[in-house]
C-alpha cells in the first residue's frame, strides 16, 4: 500500500469565529501570564524566605515548577496557533507531548504528598518532625519526578513506535495521547492499556488515598474543642480538596475512557482546565491567600 508518513501535525485548536478568537487568544494569554508570574512569584518568595523553608511549603515550590512546565509546554504554541500556522513538527508533538504528560504525573503525585503533609500536622502533629524532616521530603519529590518522569517515558515511547499515515489533523488543541492514537494506521491496544493503567495508578489511585486522608483530617478537626481551632484547620484544608478535585475529576475523564470516544468538541473545555486554568489558580489558592506568605511577600517587596 502506498502510504505517506506524516512528518508534521496540524492542531486544530479551537475554530471559532475571529472575533471570538481574539477574546480566545486573550483569554489564554492572561492564563499564562497569570500562572507564569503567579508561580514563578511562588518559587522567588519562599526560597527567600527562611521561615518559609517548611515541608508544606518545599512542596509547594514543586507545584509551582510543575505548573510552570505545564503552562509553558501548551500555552506559547497555541497562542502562536492562533494568530499564525497552526501546525507542528512531528519531533515538536512528540516533545510536547513528554513534557505535558511528565508535569501533569508530577502534579498528581504531588498533590498526594501535600495531602500526606497536612495529615501528618493535624493528625500526628507531635511526630511531625520526625516523619516531614528534610530527609522524607527530598525523598517524595525525588519519587514524584521519578515516577512520573517513567511513566511519561513508557506512554512516549509507545507512541513513538506507531505510525501516522491516516492522516495529520489533530483534533485538539495541543499534543496529547487521545487524540494521537486516533491517527495512527497501527494497532493502539497496547497504548490505550498502557494510558489507562497509568490513569488508575496516577490518578484513581492517588485520589484515592488523599480523600482517605482527608477523612483522617476531618475527623481530627470535629473532635477539636474550639470553635477557631476547627476553622483555621478547615481552611487550611479546603483549598488544597478544591483544587484536588477540579484537577483529578477532568483527568480521570479525559483518560479513563476508550481513544474512540474522544472528540474536540466535548473534551476542549475540560482540557482547558487541567492545562490552562488550575495552573492559574494554583497560586492563589494554595500561596498568595495565606498570611504567611503574604507577610513574607511584603517583606520582600519592601526590601527591594
């Protein structure tokens, strides 16, 4: 059979209107200069900040990296894709494709190792130390991007052994395994098996046991006598199961079904959250709403 292999990509992105591609275009560059400066503020301000050097916020530092890798592997090409051509290298999909499925592993492992953290300080407050110390901390970020470094390695490298001759037109926004597999002229199985596994250990896995962590934690908390003590340990807790639940719900979605069944037009939007919008809000909810990082940033700024 005469086939042609594809050697580059064409991302749809989103076809709307233009006057709705401009507000588009201004929507998501705002995202990124939101998640940008929001996450690289983050990273300035409690690595300048010794009374910020604590395991809760050691791990917020790696999200905000994580977010920054995220945002920045997506966000430029589609903003370049909506004003100029939208296609893609097949090296630049691919590598696109690395990079978004490492950072979104990391996040999801991270978001464990936060909730591990603040079941350890409501729970086991007296051991804290003992069981956060530098030592156990270094040791589950080096584990959050190992693992998920491998996992991105498995995913990539199968994709990579596939061949692309049905045609090039990628019916998303961005480089991701779903809507990759529907080009192939090669069986998937083995991908979709590997991509879905990946799923219930990275995401139905992982939410798992952070929502048996927070039953943990909310039981702590109604047996605390005052009234202040319960609320200051609801909010300390709340924002990170919010952000939780917005970020595992559209992964599992995108992820836990058959290739087959995806389509631009019902899945963009929730794409968008997970790659465009939690970056965005991740500062604020988890950092920039906390007094001590707000004192610390104060401090910062008024040295400067």
């Amino acid at each position: 059979m005469n086939q042609t292999l594809v050697t580059e990509f064409l991302v749809l992105g989103f076809s709307e209107p233009p006057g709705l591609q401009t507000l588009l275009f201004l929507a998501f560059l705002l995202l990124y200069t939101v998640a940008l400066l929001g996450n690289l503020l983050i990273v300035v301000v409690i690595s300048s900040s010794p009374a910020l050097h604590t395991p809760m916020y050691f791990f917020l530092v790696n999200l905000a990296l994580v977010d920054i890798l995220c945002t920045s592997t997506i966000l430029p090409k589609l903003l370049v894709g909506m004003v100029a051509s939208r296609t893609i290298s097949y090296g630049g999909c691919m590598a696109q494709l690395f990079f978004f499925t490492w950072s979104m592993g990391a996040e999801l492992l991270l978001f464990s190792a936060m909730a591990y953290d603040r079941y350890v300080a409501i729970c086991r407050p007296l051991h804290y130390s003992a069981l956060m110390g530098p030592q156990v901390c270094q040791l589950l970020a080096g584990v959050v991007w190992t693992v998920s470094l491998t996992n991105t390695g498995v995913n990539t490298g199968l994709l990579l052994r596939l061949p692309f001759c049905h045609s090039n037109v990628v019916e998303h926004f961005f480089c991701e395994i779903p809507p990759l597999l529907k080009l192939s002229c090669a069986p998937t199985h083995l991908n979709e098996t590997m991509a879905f596994t990946a799923d219930l250990f990275l995401a139905v896995g992982n939410f798992s046991v952070i929502m048996l962590s927070y039953g943990c934690i909310v039981g702590s908390i109604l047996r605390i006598r005052s009234a202040a003590g319960k609320q200051r340990a609801f909010s300390t807790c709340s924002s990170h199961l919010l952000a939780v639940t917005m970020y595992y719900s559209t992964v599992i979605y995108t992820y836990i079904r058959p290739t087959s069944s995806y389509s631009l037009d019902k899945d963009k939007l929730v794409s968008v959250i997970y790659t465009s919008v939690a970056p965005s809000l991740n500062p604020l909810i988890y950092s920039l709403r906390n007094t001590e990082v707000k004192v610390a940033l104060g401090r910062l700024l008024s040295y400067r």
